[in-house]
C-alpha cells in the first residue's frame, strides 16, 4: 500500500494550486455576487488542458486519469466552487459518457472537441417530476425515420446555455420502466431545444443551472448513446464516475474555508490575544483537518479505483455522501470561528458555506448515496 | 530555429529563511523553483516556438534533482531537456559554471542561447556572458524585448533609466530579465507527457570536453571567505501619524542623508 503521491501528481498538483490561486481565487467572490457563469476563466482552463484531463491523447485529451482529475477539481473548488463544477459537470457528466459508452463515430465527432475543451458539455437526466426517483422520466424520444423525435424538459441542468454537447435521457418505450430509457448526445443548435428558466441558487452562484426544453427535436438516428433501452445503465455509471467529482468538489471547498478558517484565527485577537490559543479553536481546527483528510482518502481511493478498473460505485458514493457532509460541517464551523465577520460577504466562509451544501444534494442526494451503499451490502 | 535556454534551479527566495549564526540559507522545506529571469528566457524561447517553430532545449546544470526544474520546463512546451551532473561539477563558481556549460552547449545545434540574467540565489549576473566569452558570440544582455528579423533579432536592452534597440546576427546569446514576459503555466498533458513520454538527458563529465581544471571546486577561482547577515546599527522610530504627515518626514529624513 502506498499513499505518496507520485512525481507527476505532485507536479499536477503544484499546477492547478498556482492555476487556482492566480486564476479563479481572484473572480471568485464576483462571479458568486453578480451570479456570473466566468467565460474567460474557462477559456483558460482549455489552453491549460483542465478540460480533458483523464481522456486519452488520441481523443484530444491530456492523458491523465480519475485521479489527475479529481485532484484538479479539489484544487479548483478550494477557491471558487463555481469553477470547480463547471469542470466537473462538463468531463464527468457531458464527455465520460461518450468516452465510456460512444461508438468510434461519436467519439471522434464529440468526444474529441469535449476533451480538446474547444466545446463545452452537460447532461440532462432530472425533470420536474424525476428527481431521485429518475426513472420516473417524461421526456421522450420517438423513432421516425432515421432520426428520434425528441420532446420534454429536464430542470436543473448545470452548464446549460454555454454547453455545447447535451447528454440527454428520454423514454424511447414508456412500456418498458427504466429500461425503456436511452440516451442520446444532443446538439446544442438542434432545432426545437431550449434554454428555460435559468436557477437564482443559494451557491455556486456562477455555474449556469437552467431548464433544457425540447420540442419535436429531430434527433439524428446515430445520436443514440449506446442500445435503445439502455439509457438507465448509463446515466448511473455516468453518475457513479459524477459522485467522484462532486465529492472532489465538496472535498476542496472543505479545505478552502480551512485554510480561510487558519489564518483568520491568527490574525483575529480577543481577551488580548489570537483566537488561535484558545483550546476550543485548537480543537475545532483539529477536529475540521481530520475530517478533511479522511475525505480525501475517500475520494482519492475511489478515483484509484476507477483507474484500476475495479468496481468503484459503492466507494464514489461513500466518498460523496462523506465528502459533501464534511463540507457542510467545516463551512458551517468555519463561519461559526469567524463569529460575525464569517456572516458577511467580506469574508469567503459566507460563500463557501452556501457553495457547500449543493454537494449534499446534486448528482444523487445523500440519502441516494445511502441507498447505493446498503444496496452494496445487503445484495 | 534552434534555441538553448540555461535555466537554474533555485530556492524559492520569497520562503527562504537565513540562519541567523551562519548567515548562510536555510534550505531545508523550502520548494525549488525554475530561477525566474531563466524562466522569462524560456517562455520567450516558447513564444517562438509558437510563432516560427523554433525547436528548444532546456539546459541546467545542477544535482540529480535539478530534474524537476528540467520537467516542468518540458511541461511548459519546451523539446528537449539536458542534465549535466557530476561529483566533478559540484562547488563550482560563475567561472567552472559557464566553462561547463559552455563545453554543453559546443555538442548541440544552436541559433540562440538564452539564459536568464541572474540567479535569485547568488545575484552575479556572470554566467550568461561568460559563456558567450567561451563560445565567442555576440552577446546582448538585460534583454526585456526581442523580435526575429530574418537571421537577426531586434532586442530591447533594459537600463535604469533609458534602453536600447539592438540588432545582433544570430548566432548569439542573451540573457533576460523576468520584466520580460508572464511565464505561461505547464500543462496538464505537458506535464503526462514531461513524466510519461519524454526523457531527460543525463550528461556527465566524459559526455563533454572541457579542461578539468576549470571545474567544479578545485576550478573555482571564487572563494567565499566568509557571509553573514548585516546587523541593524540604530534602532528604528516610530511615527505615528496621518499618511500626508507620514510622507513630509519621509522626504526630510531622505534630505538629511543627502539621499535626494
């Protein structure tokens, strides 16, 4: 057993750290008060390769892995979280499943500009009424011809609006339950689609969250993401690969209000001295960098064991229902250490705590987590 | 093209502490970094890579793990990377410095050498024009502007007060100032493939020819005697005033020293 990190990954890491500190730590408070997706950040994030970290050089990316990637959306949530999501959303969410799932035809003609980052992706599974319950889905996708007519809405859709490449799940058989779902790759120029009503969120105020609608979309034949009928498959490996992401992501804004928390603590005096003598700071700052490192564990294991192609559901759910509480608590505990400060936009731990609690909610709640983890052991 | 850019490992100064009693650095923990006017000089070399091709090698001089320096300089975009390391390189001044490096750079095709203009960590300022002197080549030095005009470069030679536009015949050597440019950042996939697809070339002492006289300690003609940190001689004053206040003593301390 090992737990260094190798030459190359110390020197990713040393990248995205500085990339974060010069780059997204700068915009980060602006982007969450003016609610402003941050185009130019991501354009930088294509020219340093962020956007196609664990694809394969022969299909436009950089060559890395699950943990390369995981690694980068640590560092990147650690200052803003925004940012953190729009990578995560666009590989784990809009090009995985093209890499894992896509035809020769659809990676070259897809997957290639995803992973080069000249596009940008999404996916679409959750509608108004198919939430946890996913197979509950309304949007459906009709054969006519050589191409699917695709009619519906899907709510909730980070990226939308700026994506390029839509991953959507429609009933292809209402018949058939989860196993009348397919899954298609949906152009963002296609006629008939939509952008609806973009989200005023709590956090992750800068990643674009609206509603995709789709009427009579024709949807070329070829389109179709594997089998017809396989759509629910997919979208929940999509999904176990997403939870590592997310969970990186509640990992990085974990440490950001911790170090915020850190030097807070040495700087703010009261009773004529830092807070930080005071044993219930000391304690708290232990507690909190405890937690975060077995998160990190978690999510790093997982990543591991995606790259080593070993099953990894139930260890991506652990490590993003863990990730994501720890996240909540530390924000919460860092604003707490912060007294009045840490409740006002002057500080960062305002905003990371409301960035913290999507974690516990997006790409499977902790409560589906929970599911997926006794479902493990109860099989 | 073919361009060499000598770049240094160095400690990252900004986190370097001295040791009170020995005036010397305090190494341990801190993080080595590329010496920034040598990185100023690659990413110069890299920008024209972009714009004309030109093929770059990057060049140090240093112990085994100066290989991290060469890595992120792959990962930045730069061709070919070169480790010269020997147990007879090792104490050596300005002097067995460049006459190593200079006995390098003979076995490779150049048009342009670039090196930074000096080393955050001794501050000469020598090693880049000695081996111009070695080599024979013309030399321009403070470079913080260059543009390719056909076989000549037109460079921008930085002074306190003024600079000069040069025009030089390659091939030459200059050396650079970090004011030069905004190095870019390595890459992801620069970086895969600084670790996974390309070598670092380790050279030693019988891959050049150089007269071992000139190397290392024994060839250093420099001798540190001694360093140490320079005292405080007068205790400070304390002025607790408003900013307008603040800026009148100011000027009439710097008066009374004959300052300005």
């Amino acid at each position: 057993m090992n737990f260094n990190l190798t030459k190359e990954q110390i020197m990713l890491q040393q990248l995205y750290r500085e990339f974060a500190e010069k780059e997204v730590k700068p915009l980060a408070e602006e982007i969450d008060e003016k609610e402003m997706f941050p185009i130019e950040t991501v354009e930088k994030l294509v020219r340093y390769g962020f956007m196609g970290i664990p694809f394969p050089k022969t299909y436009g990316g950089a060559g890395g892995d699950a943990v390369a990637y995981t690694m980068a959306v640590e560092e990147l949530s650690r200052v803003c979280a925004t940012t953190g999501v729009i990578v995560s959303a666009h590989t784990s969410l809009g090009a995985v499943p093209i890499y894992e799932f896509g035809t020769e035809e659809q990676k070259q003609k897809y997957l290639v500009p995803l992973a080069k980052g000249e596009k940008l992706g999404a996916f679409g599974l959750t509608e108004a009424n198919a939430g946890t319950d996913a197979a509950a889905q309304q949007t459906t996708a009709i054969l006519e011809g050589d191409y699917y007519i695709l009619n519906g809405s899907k709510i909730f859709i980070t990226n939308a609006g700026y994506a390029d490449t839509y991953i959507i799940m429609a009933m292809t058989d209402k018949s058939a339950g989860t196993r009348g779902i397919s899954a298609f790759i949906v152009d963002a120029e296609t006629e008939g689609f939509k952008i609806g009503k973009k989200e005023a969120k709590l956090g992750i105020k800068g990643s674009a969250t609206c509603e995709l609608i789709f009427e009579n979309c024709k949807i070329p034949k070829e389109n179709l993401l594997g089998k017809e009928g396989k759509g629910f498959g997919i979208a929940m490996k999509t999904l176990d690969g997403g939870r590592i992401g997310i969970a990186a992501q509640a990992l990085g804004i974990a440490q950001g209000a911790l170090d915020a928390t850190v030097s807070y603590v040495k700087e703010r005096k009261q009773f004529g001295k830092p807070i930080s003598y005071f044993q219930n700071t000391q304690f708290q700052l232990a507690d909190m960098a405890t937690k975060i490192e077995a998160a990190r564990l978690l999510v790093y294991k997982a990543a591991y064991k995606k790259d080593t192609n070993q099953p990894y559901s139930k260890d991506a759910a652990m490590a993003k229902l863990y990730a994501s509480e720890v996240a909540m608590e530390i924000t919460t505990k860092a604003v707490q250490l912060h007294g009045g400060y840490g409740y006002t936009r002057e500080y960062a731990v305002e905003r990371m705590m409301r960035d913290a609690k999507i974690t516990e909610i997006y790409e499977g709640t902790s409560e589906v987590q929970k599911m997926v983890i006794s479902a493990d052991l109860l099989r | 093209m073919n361009i060499i850019v000598c770049i240094k490992q160095v400690p990252d100064t900004t986190e370097v502490k001295l040791d009170p009693k020995t005036g010397t650095l305090i190494r341990d923990g801190v993080p080595s970094i590329i010496n920034p006017d040598d990185k100023s000089g690659l990413e110069a070399a890299l920008k024209l890579k972009d714009d004309l091709g030109a093929h770059v090698t990057v060049l140090t001089m240093g112990p085994q793990q100066a290989e991290v320096a060469l890595r992120e300089a792959l990962a930045m975009g730069a061709d070919r990377a070169i480790l010269l390391t020997d147990r007879a390189f090792a104490g050596a001044d300005t002097w067995a410095t460049s006459c190593t490096l200079a006995a390098a750079i003979n076995k490779i095709d150049y048009d342009l050498i670039i090196a930074g203009r000096q080393a955050i960590d001794g501050d000469t300022a020598q090693v880049g024009p000695q081996i111009a002197e070695h080599l024979k080549l013309p030399q321009v030095s403070y470079v913080e502007g260059l543009k390719v005009e056909g076989s000549s470069l037109i460079l921008k030679r930085v002074f306190e007060d003024r600079y000069h536009l040069v025009k030089v015949k390659t091939p030459c050597l200059i050396t650079t100032l970090k004011e030069m440019n905004e190095p870019r950042y390595m890459s992801v996939g620069g970086i895969i493939d600084a670790y996974r697809e390309k070598e670092i070339e380790v050279w030693n002492l019988k891959d050049i020819e150089v007269d071992h006289s000139n190397l290392g300690l024994k060839g250093s003609p420099t001798k540190v005697k001694k360093s140490f940190t320079k005292g405080v001689k007068t205790a400070g004053k304390l002025y607790e005033v408003g900013h307008k206040e603040a800026a009148k003593i100011i000027v009439e301390k710097l008066k009374e020293k004959y300052i300005i």
